[in-house]
C-alpha cells in the first residue's frame, strides 16, 4: 500500500488490457455454461426443446435491450462505473441460477445475465480499444469466441464429474466476477467523461455515417455466424445424442468448443490478413462447414460431424472479425462503444431469433433431424447473401485494417 496516498496501486495498462479481455471471457463463458445443464433441468422440469430455446433466446433478447438502452453510456460516464455495475449484476445472476428451482428461475437468471452481459460488452469493447488500438480491435474478435469455447465443456466437466454442478459451476463464476470488480476499482479509467449521459439511454441503432456503407456489408456475415452459434448452443447436447450418439454432458461441451476454439485460433492465425478478404475467405469456409456438417446429421455420421465443427468454427471466427475490423475503425473514440453496441445488436439478433425458431420447429415441425437441416441452409444462404455482398466493386476496397 502506498503510505502516502493510503490506496493500493493503479493497475498498469498492461494488466488493465488483460482484465479486461478476462471480463468478457468470463461473461461469455457463463452464457454458454448452460448448454450441458439444459439435458438435466429438462429432465428436472419436463420441459421440451421449445423451452430450452426460449431459455436460450431470452438471454439474446435481454442482451439485445442492454444493448440498445445502456450500449453507449460507457463514453459519457467512462468504463469503470459500467463494468462494476455490470459485474455485480452477473454475480447476482450466478446465484439466481445456482438456486434455481422452476423454468421461472432459469429465465430470470438468464435476463439479469443478459443485462449485465450487454451492459458490459460495449464498455469492455471500447476499453480495449482505448488501451491499445491494434491489439484492441484484435482483442474484440478473439476474446467473445474464447470465452464460448471454455464455457460449455467447463460446465460440461463440473456436471460429469463435481458435485451439485447446476450451483457448482455458477457459484464459481460469481467469485470471478466480484474478484473482477475488485480490480476494476484498481484500473484507470481509459476514456474522458463527456456531457449527455442520461440522453444516450434513448434506445438508438444509428451508425455513423462513415461506417454505414462498412456496416451494410457485415451484417449479413454477422447474422450468419451468430445463427451458427446460437444453434449449436441451444441444441448441441441433443445433437450429440442423435448424431454423435453420446448423452455426456462433456460431449455436448466439446461440440462448442471445437466450433468456438477453432474460430478464436482462426483469429489468431489471420490476424494480418485484410479485413474483407477475412470476411470474404469466412463466409466461403462458413459454406462449407455447415455443408459437411448437413451431410453429416442427416447420415448420422458422428465422426465426420465433429470433424466439420472445426472448419464451421474458422468460417464464425474470421467472419466476426472481419467484420469488426471493417466496422470499427470508422468510429471517432466518443462513439466506439455506441458503434461497437450496434455490432453485438446485430450478432445477438441472429444468435438468439434462429435459435428459437429452431426450438418451434423442433416440436412442431420435422424433428431435430430436419430442423437442422433445414437451419443449416438458411445458414448457407446468409453466407451466400454475404458472399455477393462482399464483392470488390461493392464494397470500400481497403477497410483500414
């Protein structure tokens, strides 16, 4: 402690930068936590896909209205008072989920984490890129997708092998988020306050006018990859039953960590390549994952499912990106959070609606089999769409990356 001032040390830029990608690993990776506990409460509760989706969607929505409402607030009132916020309120939905009895609570866990997480997501976004503009707008691409990957196979091993892993598991998280906003205090802020706080919580989805043209051609990539994601979280542990042929909670884990660890190393090796032929190369490999993965589901082909994973996961990986490195650098420092907000209310439309589409379809329609299927060309056509989008004579040649 410092004898003079009498407070402990502010935190280096360095370790701010690493606080801050560790904030949005932990609130993504609590999202995802679920996935291999859904098999577990529908066996509790008896409820059907339909519910496991909504439980799902519900989460996107709340996040979506966190978004809209409080996106932008982090550049006039600054990171800090943001992120504490946001992370007392995930350490309050862990416990709601850790004593979760009935449905209710399942969906009241999922709307406070949903707030919170949207809260955060523009902070921590803008926070990053404050620090360290490169590694920030890199940062934004992989953080999100790592935080996906580990969140469902840690869940997955705590329900296996721990017990009481449906308040196990949340317990934990809660200890992480609150030794997190005990360091947040510790950070300096990385943003001037500005006037105009209480009117940026008027919902607003405005883009920049020098993004606009950016925006357009990302939306679709966007929207495509998140309906991938989306899918595979709200149904992977009964496509692990029907496809893979296994009903282990670690199985249901590894199927989104094979797609969401492949798109985060994907990010990683691509880092140097122009933003829109990342989109462009993401799409097209985006294409060709879920096509083998279609193949796969509807011959029941549990090896060659789980090998398609990895190459569907590059495609979401570098479509993600991409598409914020085209977008991003068109923002002035007053509007990065607000602009990267609109980003996430994009991805979040198309990670939660699809997802419970699907459910819908699931009971009412063909089944699990044919929903997949049929999911997986809408996929498919998004990144087709995408595709066309992308073109060199229509769309801004060099993106600043």
């Amino acid at each position: 402690m410092n004898s003079t001032t009498g407070r402990l040390p502010r935190l280096s830029r360095g370790a701010s930068f690493a606080l801050l990608a560790s904030i949005v690993v932990a609130m993504v990776a609590a999202s995802s936590a679920p996935t291999p506990l859904y098999p577990i409460y529908q066996s509790r509760w008896g409820f059907s896909a339909i519910t496991t989706t909504v439980v799902f969607g519900v989460y996107a929505l709340a996040v979506l209205t966190s978004l809209l409402v409080v996106g932008s607030l982090s550049d006039h009132v600054g990171r800090r008072p943001v992120l504490l916020g946001a992370l007392v309120a995930q350490a309050v939905s862990m416990a709601v989920f850790a004593t979760a009895s009935s449905v209710p609570h399942l969906l009241a866990g999922r709307v406070l984490q949903g707030i919170a997480t949207g809260a955060a997501i523009g902070a921590v976004g803008a926070g990053l890129i404050d620090l360290d503009r490169p590694k920030g707008t890199l940062a934004n691409g992989v953080v999100p997708v790592v935080g996906t990957a580990i969140g469902a196979p840690i869940a997955g091993l705590f329900v296996q092998y721990l017990p009481a892993p449906d308040a196990l598991v949340f317990v934990v998280f809660a200890a992480i988020y609150l030794v997190q906003a005990g360091l947040v205090l510790r950070m300096a802020e990385t943003t001037v306050r500005r006037p105009g706080a209480i009117a940026s919580l008027r919902p607003d989805v405005s883009v920049p006018q020098a993004a606009r043209r950016p925006m357009l051609a990302a939306v679709p990539v966007l929207v495509a990859a998140w309906a991938l994601g989306g899918f595979y979280l709200a149904l992977g542990p009964a496509l692990s039953r029907t496809t893979v042929h296994s009903g282990s909670p670690l199985v249901a884990g590894v199927i989104v960590f094979a797609m969401a660890g492949s798109a985060a190393a994907a990010v990683l090796l691509a880092r140097n390549v122009p933003a829109t032929r990342m989109m462009t190369t993401g799409a097209a490999t985006l294409i060709a994952g879920v096509g083998v993965s279609l193949v796969a589901i509807a011959a029941s082909l549990g090896v060659l499912f789980l090998l398609s994973l990895p190459v569907a996961g590059v495609g979401f990986g570098l479509t993600l990106q991409g598409a914020i490195r085209t977008v991003l650098p068109y923002a002035a420092e007053h509007q990065r959070a607000g602009l990267l907000s609109v980003v996430y209310v994009v991805s979040y439309l198309g990670f939660g609606l699809p997802a419970v589409l699907a459910g819908v379809l699931v009971v009412y329609g063909g089944g699990l089999r044919a929903t997949a299927i049929e999911y997986g060309l809408a996929v498919m056509v998004l990144a087709g769409t995408a595709l066309v989008a992308l073109r060199p004579r229509r769309v801004i040649a060099s993106a600043r990356s």
